[in-house]
C-alpha cells in the first residue's frame, strides 16, 4: 500500500491494478451498461442519481474524494457526435447540477470536468468530474491528481454510500433552486 500525499491524508491510497483495467475494459462489457442493467458488481449505493436522460456515479477507483461520472443512460460513444444539440445541453445540466454539488460537499479548488474513454475501451462516452482538494501542490494538480500509478484512494463502502447520498441531496436542493 503506498502512503498518500500530505494533502491527501484522510485516506489511504491502495495500489491499482492497471494492466488488470486496461484488459477488462477492452474485452469485458460496458461498465456503464452493467450498472444501468443492475448488475450486482456494481454497487446500487454509489449511484448520485439517474433520469431518463443520465446516471450519475461515484468513481470506482477514484484517485480524489468525490470524484463521479456522468454518463448517458443510452450507450453512445462519440461525445458530441451521437448526441442532438438538446440532448448534449440535457446532459450538460447534469453535469452542471452534478459538479455544484461535489463542490457543496467536497472541498474543491478546482473542478476537472472531463471526457474521457476510447473506441478501444471505455466505449461509452461519460464526463469525469473531479474535485481537486485545495492546498494540492501545483505539480501535483491536473493530470497528475487524476493518475491512477500512485495507487486509488480506499474509501470503504459505507463512506462511500455516504458520499453519493450527501451530493445527491445536494443535487435535489439545486433542482429545488436553493
């Protein structure tokens, strides 16, 4: 187990299989898909909130608290090419409502909000947004607070749970226009 950053202190980091991901995400099934199909491989506790339009999720293996993704319930994988201009700005409101919240409940600098995949793997187009906690180094900010090779935090599964459920009330209270 690697030891976490100074700024990063409330959780360990675990070490992350990497060639393990790669290989599942290039011949298994889409992850996305599975969880909107309720496959019990991924926890139902971990969703944020889903509509007829996208899920919302916390990251499996994230690398910064409260790092969630946003993706389509339909399985489309071009990030602007499958998508009508509503249905782009649909899915931009729940990225918007989504990162208001993160910012609510996490400590956040800066939010990345990202598209992130390939026709490789990871088919499914989804946003990545994640809260990058202030006092972070600058030369460990950006792409370097999203690498995966300095191991994922080990959040257990209640605090995980817990996690989704606080911006997902967050996310009721902008819908309500607080």
């Amino acid at each position: 187990m690697s030891t976490s950053p100074s700024w990063d202190a409330d959780y360990p980091r675990k070490p992350f299989d990497l060639a393990r991901y790669v290989e599942r995400t290039q011949a298994g099934p889409c992850f996305i898909c599975e969880m909107i199909a309720r496959d019990p491989a991924y926890p139902l506790d971990q969703i944020v909130y889903e509509d007829d339009v996208a899920i919302v999720f916390l990251n499996r293996y994230p690398t910064l608290l409260g790092y969630t993704l946003v993706a389509p319930r339909q399985h489309r994988e071009h990030v602007t090419g499958d998508f009508s201009p509503d249905e782009y700005l649909a899915l931009q409101r729940v990225i918007y409502r989504t990162s208001e919240a993160i910012r609510r409940v996490v400590p956040t600098e800066r939010l990345y909000v990202l598209s992130l995949g390939s026709q490789q793997g990871n088919r499914h187009v989804h946003w990545h947004l994640a809260p990058l906690p202030p006092g972070v180094p600058y030369d460990q900010q950006q792409i370097a607070a999203l690498m995966v090779e300095a191991g994922i935090l080990d959040i257990p599964p209640a605090e995980m749970a817990s996690l989704a459920q606080r911006i997902r009330k967050e996310m009721d209270a902008l819908e309500d226009g607080a």
